[in-house]
C-alpha cells in the first residue's frame, strides 16, 4: 500500500464515501443550451467539459473563477483563464468558449457567469454545470437560488471516489473538502446562498465524525 493510500484510515474513507456519494447528483444527461464549468483546483473540470462540448451536448461554454489559496500557485492567471487553454488543447475551438476570470464563490461563479453570456446574446433555458465531483450538490443548490428561471443539470468526471482521491494525490485535502462543502450545503439555505436540501441522518453523521477527526481546514466560521 502507498503512503497516499494509507493517509487516512478505512472508517474515514467510507464516512468519506458517504459524503461522496451525497453530493453528487446523478443526474441524466441531455442537450443543452449552454455549459459553465466551475473554476477550482481540478483541472479535470476543463476536460470533462471539453468531453461533453466533444459529445456535442452544448455548443457554447462558460469557464468561471479567478484565484483562491488553492489555486493561487497552480493556475497564476487565473482558473477559467487556464480551463480554457486546456479546453482548447482538447479540441474545444476557442470561438466557443467564454471566460469569466473575476468569481470568487460559487454564487459570482453562476451570476457572473449569467451577464457574460448576457454580453454575448446567449440567454439559455438549461444550463449544465460541470464542476468537482463532490460539488455538484452545492453548485445545483447555489444555482437554484440565483438563477430561479433556468433549468440546472449538473455533472462531474465519472470518477469513483478511490480513483478521484489518486487524481488528487493529496487524500486530507479531498477530505477537507468534502467536509467544507457539506457544511455549505446545511449552512447557505440560512444565509440566503442556496435552496434548502435535506441531508440524510448517516450523512450528517459521518460529517461531524470526519470533523472530530480534524477534517477542518475548509470550514465556514
């Protein structure tokens, strides 16, 4: 077993999985309007949009986000600036691509992301959101509650959960997130940022035990 692997324990991993699982929505994939794919430290957003773009499931695509701590290093210039070299790298023809390089949550994510396509003609009905695996919860919930009048698909890489946590290569990290973004999940319908989501109890559950274990550092204060 390699040290990544044996970074956390195995009841941390199925709490993990749990938490996982919940978060992704499972939706059906269809034609759409337009695509925005959700600035992060995970270049692998910009490949799986490219896939989709590919698969011919939009014809027009929106790649959101500036920096933050994470993400400040790896992509100096920005993440949707860096999501779009590699989309174009992928075979996605530049002409189709917008970018929105000044988000910093996920709410500019989808508002910002709105007045660009606005600037560009493009007033869609349905929207895909490509974002994290573990973000798709959020990221539905974010854009329920800004942008009511538009129908939201959300989708992610089809990674499992072990394969993502390789992909990363850094297991505290995912976990961190994991973490960070449920607390979001409960948190945000109460501060006006989201939909409310029920969550199930065993989900809860495995939450606040990953936080006793200090799973922390993506936490809300």
């Amino acid at each position: 077993m390699s040290d990544i692997q044996q970074a956390i324990t195995e009841n941390q991993r199925r709490q993990a999985k749990l938490i996982w699982d919940f978060h992704q929505m499972g939706h059906a994939l269809r034609p759409v309007d337009v695509a925005i794919g959700l600035g992060s430290h995970d270049l692998g957003v910009a490949t799986h949009s490219a896939e989709l773009y590919r698969a011919g499931l939009f014809p027009a695509l929106v790649f959101t986000g500036g920096n933050s701590p994470t993400t400040a290093k790896v992509f100096p210039r920005g993440e949707a600036v860096r999501f779009r070299e590699h989309a174009i790298g992928l075979g996605v023809p530049a002409k189709s691509i917008l970018v929105e390089p000044n988000a910093a949550n996920t709410g500019q994510n989808i508002t910002l992301s709105r007045e660009v396509l606005a600037q560009g003609g493009i007033t869609p009905t349905t929207v895909l959101l490509v974002s994290k695996p573990y973000m798709e919860r959020r990221s539905f919930a974010t854009a329920r509650k800004v942008w009511p009048d538009v129908e939201i698909i959300c989708a992610s890489e089809p990674l499992e959960f072990d394969d993502y946590l390789k992909s990363i290569g850094d297991e505290k990290l995912v976990l961190d997130m994991l973490v960070g973004d449920l607390q979001r999940v409960i948190e945000y319908p109460n501060l006006g940022f989201a939909i409310e989501q029920e969550v199930p109890e065993d989900v809860r559950e495995a939450y606040e035990s990953l936080i006793q274990d200090g799973f922390t550092s993506r936490l809300i204060s």
